[in-house]
C-alpha cells in the first residue's frame, strides 16, 4: 500500500462526503445564488462570531484578497519568515498588491510582540514603506505545526490598534490549532479583522477555502476575488464537502496529532535523527545525523517500502499526517522506522 506523508491536502473525499456533494442543491455563486455556499458561508461566520465569509478556489487566494484589502501598492506587511503568505504564494503580495513583506525571525513561525513592534516603520518616515499589515499563521506550517499563545495574539492585537494595521489570520490549519486546545473559533473572531480558513487540509475536501471578516470587507472581497479569476458558478457541490467536513471531520483531527506525536517520539529515540522540532499537531519536521545517514538514502529506504514525506530544504524533513492515514498505515510506518540502522 501506498503511504503518503508529503502533506495533508493529499487525502481523499470520504464516501460520506461524496454523498453529501452529489446530494447538494446548486445554483450560480457568481450571482450569490448557490444556496449551498451560502449555507456554508452563514455557517463559518457564524463560527468565528463574525459578520461574513465568501468562498474561494483556494487559501492562497484568500490570504491574497486578505492582504489586496489591507493594503496600498507601496505598504509593507509584517510576517514571521517562515509564513506561507511569504514562502508559498509565489510572490503574490508583491504581484497582486505591490506590496513587500518585512520579515521577522521568530520561533516555528511565531513572532513576540517586541519583534513585531521593532518591525514597524515609523508612519512619518516617507523613506521607508508604511506598514500596514500584520500577518498570522496559526498553526505554523514551517514551524511544525506549532500553536500561537493565545496570549501573544492579544498583545499583538493591541500593538495592531495603537498603530493602526490591519491583523490578518492566515488559518489554514487552525482546525488544528482549535482541536489542540490553543485557542477556539470566537477568540480568532475577536481579535482579527480578517481570517482564511482552509477546507482541503486535515478537513479531507477536494477544493476550498474561505475568507472570514466585517461584512463590507467581505463585499470588496467579491469584487478581488473577480479580479483574481476565483468567480465560480455552481460550487456548491463543493461547498456541501465542506459543510460536510465541517459537520463531522474537525473532532477526527485528534487523531492524525496522536499519530504525528508517536512518530515524533519515535524519531526522537534514533540516533541517526539529529533533531525532532516539538510535535502540537500533525505536522512533525525533523534532521538527520548526515554522519549516520544521508537524507538521500533515507528518503530511499523509504521510497522502497512505498512511503513518501517531503523535503523542505536546509535538511529539514517533514511528514504531515491526515485523513487517509490509517492505523495499518501507521504501524507500517513506525515499523520501518524502527528497523532504520
């Protein structure tokens, strides 16, 4: 059997889902007439305890449309140097919005308020670009998975309201960060103007994510995601997978974080792993004793029991655990490993 580790967007649509998506009643989105993403926007907002959401391709284009309603070509966002919004969207803050990122090195993706207030540009200071944009990402993708303090959030909240920047939440996986206990949907409401939430992750949907925020944020964000080419008509087929997701997937993540936790473990007891970065969720990144074992024997011997994890560069290997990765799959893989000399 195959296993795949490389990420958790590799999982499949469930036969529940499935049914639930050619049961869907549809419409044209474009023309907000699709009631079952109207159903599933009303849900998410309703989650989050803010006004409004609107349904996107994908999380990149809502943390996009998030950063293109925050900002003014020439502003600069602030970001830990790890975020997505920086790493993995291919330049779009710059080609969309014409804006920069002011980078921050903070810890597994996380940055303290300090960092955040020493990244501010000083608003009278015409030299430099203005900030304008504070961006979140809970959990940390390059930061293995790892959860903010809710705590810390606070306090960069109200740095954001005493300089006047937007906060935005990129949430792609705060399902995960929610089931871990770190934090819960309301709290995420409260303290961001703007939240992405992603569907096609630990959740299991084929396609889809969402931007959260005040109602007339939400209506210029129609008008990008137009811009953008993320207009689509009858999605509710796709928008009945999340609803479904979000009906009966989000509990289940416990789960995957159990199984990441055990293979952290694991992988802690080698010596020929250098280095295991702490396990919160289902993301679990480690180093390899290149003395002991190169990463390209490693990856190998794994590839020859038809099990695929990912490269990260900078010798950081990563295996993220999801829906289709079952107990069978689970105890094949902690066998391998275990039989790695």
């Amino acid at each position: 059997m195959k296993i795949n580790l490389i990420s958790d967007t590799v999982a499949h649509p469930t036969p529940g889902m499935l049914d639930a998506m050619m049961r869907a009643e549809v419409g044209d989105d474009v023309f907000k007439e699709d009631p079952t993403v109207n159903a599933l926007e009303e849900k998410v907002a309703e989650m989050f305890g803010m006004e409004a959401a609107l349904f996107f391709p994908s999380g990149t284009m809502t943390n996009q449309t998030a950063i293109k309603l925050h900002t003014q070509p020439g502003d600069q966002l602030i970001c830990d140097k790890y975020a997505h919004v920086y790493n993995y969207e291919g330049g779009g803050a710059s080609f969309n919005s014409g804006v920069s990122c002011k980078l921050v090195d903070g810890d597994r993706g996380m940055m303290s308020v300090s960092q955040v207030e020493e990244a501010i540009n000083p608003p009278d200071f015409y030299h430099s670009p203005r900030t304008a944009l504070v961006c979140i990402e809970n959990t940390t993708n390059k930061g293995g998975g790892a959860c903010w303090d809710v705590a810390a959030l606070r306090k960069i909240k109200s740095l954001c309201t005493t300089n006047g920047l937007a906060y935005h939440l990129d949430g792609a996986r705060i399902w995960n960060a929610i089931v871990a206990g770190a934090i819960d949907p309301k709290t995420c409401g409260e303290l961001f103007d703007t939240i992405s939430v992603c569907l096609s992750k630990g959740l299991g949907c084929p396609v889809g994510s969402l931007l959260i925020g005040a109602e007339p944020l939400i209506e210029e964000a129609i008008r990008i995601r137009k811009i953008l080419g993320g207009g689509m008509r009858q999605s509710g087929y796709l928008a009945a997978a999340g609803i479904y997701a979000l009906d009966n997937h989000i509990d289940r993540l416990a789960e995957d974080h159990t199984k990441a936790k055990e293979l952290g473990e694991l992988l802690t007891a080698q010596d020929w792993v250098s280095y295991v970065a702490p396990v919160e969720t289902n993301i679990l990144i480690f180093e390899l004793n290149e003395k002991l074992i190169s990463t390209e024997v490693f990856m190998d011997r794994l590839k020859t029991e038809d099990i695929h994890i990912i490269g990260m560069g900078g010798g950081k290997l990563r295996m993220v655990t999801h829906l289709d990765y079952t107990n069978a799959m689970h105890d094949k893989v902690v066998s391998v490993l275990s039989k790695i000399a």
